[in-house]
C-alpha cells in the first residue's frame, strides 16, 4: 500500500483542506503536528478509490453523491479504538452507588437511561452494565444502556462481543472468568444476559439528528473523545447534550478533560471522590 508521500498530486494546502473537513464532519482535530498521521490513515481509501490525488478525495467528500457511505469508511479509518474494561472505575462507581440511587428515589417508577457516546468497541458500556448488575439494580429498577459511535466497524466489534487479553488489562480474573466464556487461547465473549442490557448503535458526534434522541438520557459518559476534538467542537457537543437531556442529568467526561471554560451549563460535581458534570437546572 502507498504511503501517502507516494500518492500524487497533493498541491498546497490539500492537506489542511482535508483536516478542516474531517474536523467538521467528525469532530476529530488534526493539528498542524498530525497532519501526516492523517494523510497515512486516509491513503488507503484513496488508493482503493483508484485516485492519484488526495485533492480528488477531498473533493468526493465535499460534494459526490456517495460521500456519504465514504464518510463511514474515513470513520472506521481515523477513529481511536483504545479502551478497555472498568477504565476510570471511580466513576462507574459513583454512578451506581449514589445516582443511580438518588435518581430512582426522585423518579419513582421511571426508567433510568444511561447512554455511552463513545462507546468503541463496547468496554464501556459494558463495564457499566456489569456495575449496575454486581449491585442488584437490574433487579430492583428499570435501567436502559444505550452504547454508539461514529465508526460502524467499533459498533460491529461491540455487536459481537468478542474481546482479547487487552481489554481486561483492568479486570480481575475472577470478574473476567465470571462474566466471559472463553472461546479460543486469548479470546473471549461475553456472556448473553450481560450484552443484551446494551443497545448498540452508529452515530457521529457531530450529527444532531443522530445524537438527539440518544442525548435525552439521564446519564452521558462522552470520556477521552474531547481530547481528540477542538474547543469549538467540544463546546458544541456539550451544547447539544445540554438542550436534550433532561433537567438534572449527569454527564461524565474523562479524567484528562475538563468542560469548565467551554461551558456553562454544566456544574463540576465531587460526588464520591469522582468527578463528574451536571446540568444546571436553569438551562433549557
């Protein structure tokens, strides 16, 4: 495969032109220092495309009509799919120890919905869904986890449920053994009633259609995708989260990131030794 110093005809600026429409569309920034990084990830498309040219490739994504199924392979190509189980756990913890309970006494009834943004390949989800499990809430409350991302090759990843030793680099052995059937030397898949609380789905970040109805949950975790977007593009996300989701709700980020200069209708909370936002009741 070219690299994408061999592909041709890349005139000046391309690059930048490139980087500020992926940044658009996905919400993932390129700066000047990872320009080539980019470059690298996209050559293969365009190769497989049968271009000479990265100019050629801007310009199917800007305006051809199957820019749109494109889009899905540039996702699948630049998305991070690093993570693993029980990542940040201090957080899941406050989650089912004290939101979890202070909420369903507040809504008596009601169903909780707990939505993972950026879910990759599904550790996420599913390390909540076994937190809410090993304390009895599954059996006590109407819970809902919902689970996306914007690359539909991390979505089929989590459908399956099929993960290697990295992925429990933060789980114990007897966790690991107790809710995974081992089905080859490093493999293993997790089990049935654990996967099905999780509702997996495709949606870009960057797409209000798409995130609006997932955004009405009454719990967010959106943890180490902002330290691959821009201010500006953060800023807006957290707008969106904040005119969908419901008064009171709770949005978790990763500990490496912080809101509080780009927003304000979110309040940084210590709730359990765990930092998490929440929405401020006067926002709409």
């Amino acid at each position: 495969m070219r690299s994408h110093s061999e592909i041709l005809g890349l005139p000046k600026g391309t690059e930048t032109l490139l980087a500020e429409l992926i940044h658009s569309r996905t919400g993932i920034h390129f700066d000047f220092a990872k320009i080539d990084l980019l470059m690298d990830k996209l050559s293969p498309l365009v190769v497989r495309r049968g271009f000479n040219s990265f100019l050629d490739y801007y310009y199917l994504l800007k305006y051809d009509d199957t820019a749109p199924a494109e889009w899905a392979n540039v996702m699948n190509a630049i998305s991070v799919g690093e993570t693993y189980f029980c990542r940040e756990f201090d957080q899941i913890r406050a989650l089912t120890h004290s939101i979890v309970p202070d909420w369903l006494a507040a809504h008596p009834g009601k169903t909780l919905r707990v939505w993972s943004a950026a879910c990759a390949s599904g550790e996420e989800p599913l390390s909540i869904a076994l937190a809410l499990h090993e304390a009895g809430w599954f059996h006590r409350a109407s819970i809902e986890i919902h689970a996306s991302d914007g690359s539909s090759a991390a979505i089929d990843k989590a459908k399956a449920g099929v993960y290697r030793e990295r992925s429990f680099r933060t789980l114990s052995p007897e966790r690991r053994d107790r809710y995974f059937l081992q089905e080859g030397p490093k493999t293993w898949r997790v089990l049935p009633e654990l996967h099905s609380r999780v509702y997996f789905s495709v949606a870009n970040l960057m797409s209000e259609e798409e995130i609006a109805p997932l955004a009405t949950a009454d719990v967010i975790f959106c943890r180490n995708v902002f330290i691959y977007f821009s201010e500006s593009t953060i800023a807006r996300t957290v707008r969106l989260f904040a005119r969908y989701m419901p008064e009171e709700g709770y949005l978790f980020v990763g500990t490496a990131e912080s809101l509080i200069r780009l927003t304000t209708d979110f309040v940084l909370k210590d709730i359990d030794n765990a930092f998490i936002y929440k929405k401020e009741s006067h926002v709409h």
